[in-house]
C-alpha cells in the first residue's frame, strides 16, 4: 500500500497525478505551448493535495517521467522531485516516459507499439514494445525517413502515437502503419507501474540519477524577438 505522487513534465503537458494504493485519486494538467512549468508545477502539487485532503508528510514516494522529451521540462520535473524527495526524505521512482506511454496503450492494441515524442526538425525520439511491453528498441533519437521502422511494419501492424505523430505521418506511409492523434505524456500513465516499482523497492539514488535527455541540449533564438 503507497501514496505516491506523479510528475511528467517531458511534453507541453504540466501533469501532476496523486495515487493510493494504485487508484488515482486526482489529476491537475494543463497543456501550454510556452511550457510554463517551472511557474506551474509546484501550484499543482500544492493544489492537488490540498485539494485531496492530503500532506506532503503522508506521502509515501514520488515518481517521475524521466525522459526522453523537453530538455527544460525534464529538467524542472526532475529538480523538485529531488527536493520533495530530500526533504521529506522519501523514495523516488523514475520511468522512461516512452514506456509509460506504451503501458497506457497496452490494452488497446494488440499489435506493435511505438510511443514518438517530438524532437528537433525531422527527428522524434522513439522506442518500440511488442503487446506484452517487451522493448523490442529502446528510446533513442530517430531520424525519420521513408524507411524509417520498415523491419517492424512488414511484419506487423504497428501503432504510432505521441507528440511527433504529425513528423511520423510525413514519412511513414505504409499499410501497416497505424496513427493516433491528440496523445500527450501524462502522470497518470505512471501509477501503474509505481506502485508496482515500490513494492520491489526499485527506487532511484537520488544524488545520481538524472533525467534521460539522450541528446545535448541545444540553445535556440526565443520566437518571441
């Protein structure tokens, strides 16, 4: 039995989950294009649990989605994970987003799944899982082109689905290739396999672990200017 309290911040989504025992109780997310988390995230929390009518002495662990994604994102989710942690000095779990992803879709495809999160031009990070979430490829940065997944989709249906489904629909074409529109990273798709990491006790060193970037971070002109 656990209380732990969900963050994904690796897309524009701002998603903080809080679960007992492996039941969400509520969600607070907010998609914002200007990726406004580091105003945002600790409001949530603090709203989630005040809305639950819970502290943060009572919680039982942390979890975060820890990447691949938005450098910046990752990067304040992982900040105060780490100082809730040290704090409270509670337990952190931290799961490949990619993979809480594929987790979510399990049960709605019975096929190849690969999770695409949007990177820099013509480039995702992906991974590819088989229907009982075997990695069949781990996250990495893709380069896509017309061939891009061609050992997987001759074999079989697979199901694409994430942030950068729109660059996937611009090269891939083939009859096996399947797209789902509007799916965005979230806390929620964390509960599951917390509750279950804490129970084996599979935490993470908190002096070390950090967030899964897989590429540099590169400094870009604001838009604004």
């Amino acid at each position: 039995m656990a209380l732990i309290l969900s963050i994904d911040t690796s897309s524009k989504n701002c998603s903080v989950s809080l679960a007992k025992d492996g039941l969400l109780i509520d969600t607070i997310e907010e998609m914002e294009d200007s990726f406004s988390h580091g105003q945002k995230l600790h409001v949530f929390c603090e709203k989630l649990l005040t809305k639950s009518n819970v502290k943060f002495s009572e919680i039982d662990a942390y979890s975060l989605s820890i990447g691949p994604g938005s450098y910046t994102g990752l990067r304040i989710g992982s900040a105060a994970i780490k100082g809730f942690s040290f704090t409270s000095n509670k337990p952190v779990i931290t799961i490949p987003t990619l993979n809480s992803m594929a987790h979510y879709q399990k049960s709605n495809w019975s096929h190849f799944l690969c999770p695409v999160l949007d990177s820099r031009q013509g480039e995702i990070y992906a991974a590819v899982f088989d229907q009982n979430l075997n990695c069949l490829e781990p996250s990495h940065p893709h380069v896509l082109s017309s061939s891009s997944f061609s050992n997987f989709l001759n074999n079989q249906k697979v199901l694409f689905f994430g942030t950068g489904i729109s660059k996937v629909k611009d090269f891939i074409s083939h009859k096996n290739a399947h797209f789902l529109d509007n799916f965005f990273p979230s806390s929620k798709y964390l509960i599951d396999i917390s509750e279950s990491m804490y129970h084996k006790k599979d935490f993470a060193d908190l002096a070390s672990f950090e967030p899964l970037y897989l590429k540099d971070f590169v400094v870009t002109k604001s838009k604004k200017y």
